[in-house]
C-alpha cells in the first residue's frame, strides 16, 4: 500500500518523483539478483512465469543458427504450448521421457542431441510428483555441446538454493505468487550474453508495476528467510506421508493374503 501511494509515478518518466520510482525498481532487481546469484542487469520483470519461459526462449532461438529443441515431456503447459508454435515454425522438437525415478535421462538427453539442437528446456522441480531433476547435469552437457539450457524454475523458487544456478544456466524463469507474492508478476534470469534484444520483445517503456514488484521482492526475501525451517517441516510431512502409505500397503497386502487363503479354503 505504501508503494502505491508513495511511488506512483511512471518509473520510465524524466521528473523527480519518476526518479524515485526508478530507484526503487532498481533496488528490487538488486535484492531479487543477491537472492538469485546474478546481476541486476540480468533480470527482467514479466507477467508471470509463463512469460517469462516464453521470452527466455524466444531470446535463446533468436541467438542460436539451429531448428532443434530438446524438451521434458512433463513441462509446464507454457513450455509445451511454446513447442507445438515452434514445431509450426519449423522446428524439430524432441520430447524426453522420465526414468523410473522421474526425472530425464541423462544417457537419452546425450543420444538425441544433434548438431543443430538450439535449447534444451527442463523444470528444475516438477509440480505434480515434485521430482527434482539433475540440472547441474544436464547444463554440464548442453555445455559441452554449445547448447543453450533454459530451466523453468517456477516451483523451486524459495524452495531450493537456485544462487549456484545461473553461472550454469542461459535462462531461468520464476514467479512471484509461488512465493506468495502477487498474481502478475514474473521474473526472468537471463545471462549476460543472451539478453541483448530482450528489451524489444519486452517492449522497453512500457509502464512498470511497481507495487507488486516491491511485494514480490518482500516475499522473496521472506520466504528464502524460512528456508531452512520449510525444508524441515516438509522433510518431516514427506516422511510422515511415506510411513503412512507403507502401513497402508501393508494392511492391503494381509488382506490380499487373507482373501486368497480363504478362496483356497472354500474350493
């Protein structure tokens, strides 16, 4: 509320209260790059994570000669959606499935790059089955290949250390309302040598939404804060719901046992 009535004016605009509203923002990007591990420089605010996959991955293909794209078959819907307008386009896309353990095999990923592969897309932490995927891994191969490596971390956000990820990584993508920030606003990490031009697909001038920038970057540092403690409860509720499950596995097995044995009983 206070950002609203204190800082209200455009933070593109050459008067003195707009100069104050452009110290602000910069202030925001500065504090969400110390919480990130990167340069003010290379952040940019969008209207949530699915724009900011978008643009992280039209910024990418823009800068690399290849037609191929290397995707989890279990991205969020921005992600697959953005493919099958790519595939439209022309390009290749090859869709990599998940092992036993839910996460992409590394020895695939290997087989199916090419010579002209441009981007390899994977989620850092998966919403459904909350599998964690080896990205480390995974931006040492796209590495060693000359391959751009785009991770949607939407979900990992606040949840796991990400500060180490962006000296591996061309683009990283996080939102504001999973860190119970408000709806609306994004964020896009991408490095120095892939920004260039992303100010035009931005649309550079356009008018900044200050006051939920401010509240994403207060939630931000809030929810890093707790971290640690979030880590432990969760870890014990994990626990706790795999214990569960073992008792219920348990229970239904005897009386898989008991009812074949009374089936055997009465023939």
């Amino acid at each position: 509320m206070s950002v609203s009535q204190k800082y209200y004016a455009n933070t593109n605009s050459l008067h003195e209260m707009g100069e104050q509203s452009k110290q602000l923002y910069d202030q925001c990007r500065t504090h969400l790059g110390s919480l990130i591990g990167s340069n003010p420089d290379q952040l940019f605010f969008t209207k949530g994570g699915s724009e900011a996959n978008i643009l992280a991955i039209e910024s990418l293909l823009k800068r690399h000669h290849g037609k191929h794209i290397i995707v989890s078959q279990a991205e969020h819907n921005s992600i697959i959606e953005m493919c099958h307008q790519k595939e439209r386009e022309g390009y290749n896309v090859t869709y990599l499935s998940f092992n036993q353990n839910g996460q992409v095999d590394l020895t695939e990923l290997n087989s199916e790059l090419r010579y002209d592969t441009a981007v390899v897309i994977v989620q850092h932490v998966n919403g459904e089955i909350g599998t964690i995927q080896p990205v480390e891994e995974i931006a040492n191969i796209c590495k060693q290949n000359g391959v751009f490596f785009h991770v949607d971390a939407v979900q990992s956000f606040g949840r796991l250390k990400l500060s180490h990820l962006p000296e591996r990584v061309d683009s990283l993508s996080v939102s504001s309302h999973k860190v119970y920030g408000p709806k609306g606003v994004g964020l896009l990490y991408l490095n120095e040598a892939n920004n260039k031009g992303i100010e035009r697909l931005l649309l550079k001038g356009n008018t900044i939404d200050l006051p939920s920038v401010a509240a994403f970057t207060v939630a931000a540092y809030e929810i890093i804060k707790q971290q640690t403690f979030e880590e432990t409860r969760l870890s014990k509720l994990r626990n706790q719901l795999i214990n569960e499950l073992e008792v219920i596995h348990n229970d239904l097995t005897m009386a898989i046992l008991i009812k074949r044995k009374f089936h055997l009983l009465l023939d």
